[in-house]
C-alpha cells in the first residue's frame, strides 16, 4: 500500500524549528530542544514538527478539504517538544485548529522580539504569566451563577472586591481572607491592549460593587427561604444587569487569552433570562 501520510519535508521541518528558535511552541512550556550531545559530533533533539491538521485520515485534527500539498506545508506545521506533540493530538477539542495558530504566531513574535531584545527574559511571557494569575482571580462562583443563586449578597460583593484588589496589587485573598496566590497588578501588563481590557475588566467591577450598594440601600431585592440565602430581584432589568455584565467580563477576559494563546475559563454557565 502506499503510504498516505503527508509527512512534512525535512526542509520544513528545519524551517519550522528555526522559525522558534528551536523552542516549544506552547506557550506554558516554551522547552528548548536542541543542545549538545555527548558525542561531539552529534546533537540532541526533542523537538517535533507536528501537524495542526493531522497527515493522514483519522489523525488529530484531519482536514479531509485540504490538498496533500497543504498538508505538508510549513502553513500547516507548528514547532513543539515531543510531550506537548502528545498532549495535542490527544485532547483535540482543547487544542483546537485556532489555539495551535495562536501558538504558532506568538511563538514566531517572541523569538524575533528575543532577537531584538538585550535580556533574554520576554516581556511577552512576563504578561503570559499574570495573564493566568488574573484567571485565576475570575474562576469562582461569583463569576459563575446567576445573581439570585449567589447566596450571601454580602460574600458576593466581598468576592467582586476581592477580584478588584486582586486586579491591582496581584494579590487574591479567599474568603477566609488566606492568600492564596501573589503576582503583579495589572498596570505592569507590557501589552498595551491587554491592560487597557483590564482596565474596563476593573471598572465594570466596580460598577457591579456601586450597583449592587444601591440595589441594597433601595431595597431592591429581598431575601427568602431558609437562613436569608436565597434572593428575589424586584427589578427584572436589574437582575439581567447583573448577569450580564459579569458574562461581558468574562468575554472580555477570553478575548485576551485567546490573543495570548492560553486557556480561558469555560464561559458562565447558561443563563435562563426572562
Ligand atoms: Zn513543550
């Protein structure tokens, strides 16, 4: 039978390692993979040139409308080490077509901006890294459940400030108050798109806290069932509010970790709205 794989061409192999230093392209690995053997002669390489869609029929990410031709081209390579090559191909649906272009790109725009630089330290990854920490931030319930399911209309307004002193100093207290994780404030983002998305990230947080003091003081919402738990909103509009803004929030927070190719929290679950 003859073989129907559409294997990359050492010429592209070569041009998608050079094209990345010869770094893993994943952004949370950014392994090297190639150095010195102990034979003077040789050298060690754990880097693959893997496919975005797979080389042949019933592999990852297999693109039946795609030519042999682009099968096999750099378009369709992206440079990683051998265990992220194993991590993609075995969770398609996370590492998807759009998530491995991302990666491919950045990793292509750190190495010229590494080329450029003096230090050796990005200033991409430096953001990559409180770009995860203030996900972190937003992975809990008061990002999660309709206003009414929140419970303690006091413990939600205490998470959304939490989140806000979070969003400046890089620090996140649990309810307990227990640091649970330190980074930086997000004025020390370099991406200048990403801190100004992170800025309206802050100030709709603050307006959810204003908002939720008003709807307090003006009674608009009152408290039922067993131990004052659960909550009914008087105001539809101000209840849509509410759920709303947050799932906004949560948007605007994907749309920069898809920029920064790393993964974003699920989005909120489905809301019922009247
Ligand atoms: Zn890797």
């Amino acid at each position: 039978m003859a073989n129907s794989r559409d294997d990359f061409p050492q010429r592209v192999k070569e041009l998608l390692g050079n094209r990345v230093g010869w770094r893993c392209s994943n952004p949370d690995c950014r392994k090297p993979t190639r150095g010195a053997n102990d034979d003077p002669q040789r050298i060690t390489n754990i880097g693959v040139a893997s496919h975005i869609c797979a080389a042949a029929d019933g592999g990852p990410r297999y693109d039946p409308e795609m030519s042999p031709e682009e099968r096999k081209s750099a378009e369709n390579g992206i440079w990683l080490c051998q265990s992220c090559s194993k991590l993609v191909d075995d969770d398609v649906i996370r590492y998807n077509v759009g998530l491995l272009q991302v990666w491919k790109e950045n990793a292509e725009r750190l190495a010229i901006a590494e080329l450029q630089s003096a230090s050796p330290v990005s200033t991409d990854n430096t953001d990559i890294d409180r770009l995860r920490f203030f996900v972190q931030c937003f992975d809990r319930p008061a990002f999660q459940d309709q206003i009414d399911q929140e419970g303690r209309m006091e413990d939600f307004d205490q998470a959304i400030e939490d989140t806000i002193i979070a969003m400046n100093t890089g620090v996140l207290r649990t309810r307990d108050g227990m640091i649970i994780k330190k980074s930086e404030g997000k004025s020390t983002i370099i991406n200048p798109v990403w801190r100004e998305k992170l800025n309206t990230i802050t100030d709709m947080l603050v307006a959810l806290r204003k908002r939720l003091k008003i709807a307090k003081d003006e009674k608009l919402y009152s408290t039922y069932g067993k131990d004052d738990v659960m909550y009914c909103f008087h105001d539809r509009e101000l209840k849509n509010w509410f759920d709303l803004t947050r799932e906004e929030i949560i948007k605007i927070l994907s749309s920069i970790c898809q920029e920064a190719g790393i993964p974003s929290l699920h989005f909120p679950k489905q809301r019922y709205r009247w």
